[in-house]
C-alpha cells in the first residue's frame, strides 16, 4: 500500500484519492490497482501504471499512460456507450413494462374490494330510502354513516390502485433520469477540464 504520510488504515476511497480514476482500474497482468506513478504535481504529463512494476518489480506490465489521455478516453467513452440517450431510453422502457406487469397482478386483486364497494352502495341506497320514507332513527343514521365511510375508503384505494396517473408518474422518472444523465455529463465534462 502506498502512503502519502498518512497513516495506513481503513479510509474511504473519496478521501485518499487525488485523481479522478485512482483505484478504478486495473493492471491487465497482475490484476493490482492502477495508480499515478509519475508526475503526481497535477501536470499533464501525470503518468498512470501499475505499482507492482514501478515500486516492487514483482509484475512485468511496464504500460505507462498519460493521465489527461487516460482520462479523455475513459470520459468519451463512457459518454459514447454508457451516458447515451437510447441507453436510458431502453432502461426506462424496461421499467415500464416490469411496473405494468406488477400493476396488472395488483389489479387482479381488485374484484373482491369492487365487488365490497358495490355491495355497500346497494346498502346505502336502501337504508337512504328507508330514512326518506320516514323511518328516521339514530340507528339507521349511524348505519348509513358507516357505510358512507367506508365506501369512501374502498374507492380511494382502488383511485390509488387504479394506475391513474401512471403515464405522467413515469413521464416525472423519464424526465428526473434525463436531466441527471446532463448533470453527470457535465460534471465529467468540467471534472477532466478542471
């Protein structure tokens, strides 16, 4: 492990590294860490390698690249097969049909409480007739309050059951994923730029 006069320990990757790809790469022989080696001044011509045969000899890649190269290459592709707009259209499309099809399972959960909330609006309809045909008492309103309230409450589930709303839900994700597939961009853009 190497040390920049700081104790070894267990520190997070955002602390130790100084280098946009610092301990994401990998030598393609020995499978270490790549890391600059060279030219740690924040220079252009910072160089990445793999410490095993720069520090120790124990690995026969001698590869050095240039930082800003690396970088460019990593950054442009990542832009070209990762950060596209049809990658994230495809990602979206494939969320869409899951939820759909989990919808359509949940909606087939439906019947019993429709079935309930119709059954209790027959209720409600006869005991309203029978209180505007004057038989008006303190227990025919508490029944038909009762139901009232919970036809009230089947209904809102199934409103939220329903899938109403659905497209303009996904439409909001579609929207948030797009304009953080930017806010990525932009930041790899200024982070090698910087």
């Amino acid at each position: 492990m190497f040390s920049s006069g700081r104790a070894a320990g267990l520190t997070s990757r955002s602390y130790t590294a100084k280098y946009l790809f610092s301990g994401f790469l990998e030598c393609g022989l020995c499978g270490s860490n790549v890391v600059l080696i060279s030219g740690r001044g924040g220079d252009g011509w910072a160089k990445y390698g793999c410490p095993l045969h720069q520090k120790r000899g124990t690995c026969s890649n001698a590869l050095v690249v240039r930082r800003d190269s690396i970088e460019r290459e990593i950054i442009e592709g990542l832009q070209r097969e990762v950060l596209r707009d049809d990658i994230a259209a495809n990602a979206l499309g494939e969320f869409k049909r899951q939820l759909q099809s989990r919808l359509q399972g949940a909606r087939s959960h439906l019947a019993v409480p429709r079935a309930k909330r119709e059954k209790l609006k027959s209720e409600i309809t006869n005991l309203a007739r029978a209180i505007a045909d004057g038989h008006s008492s303190t227990a025919l309103l508490s029944k038909l309050g009762k139901r009232e309230r919970e036809q009230d409450k089947i209904s809102d589930d199934l409103l939220a059951a329903d899938g109403r709303g659905f497209d303009a839900k996904l439409q909001e994700i579609e929207t948030f994923v797009q304009k953080r597939l930017q806010d990525i961009r932009g930041m790899l853009f200024r982070t090698f730029r910087g």
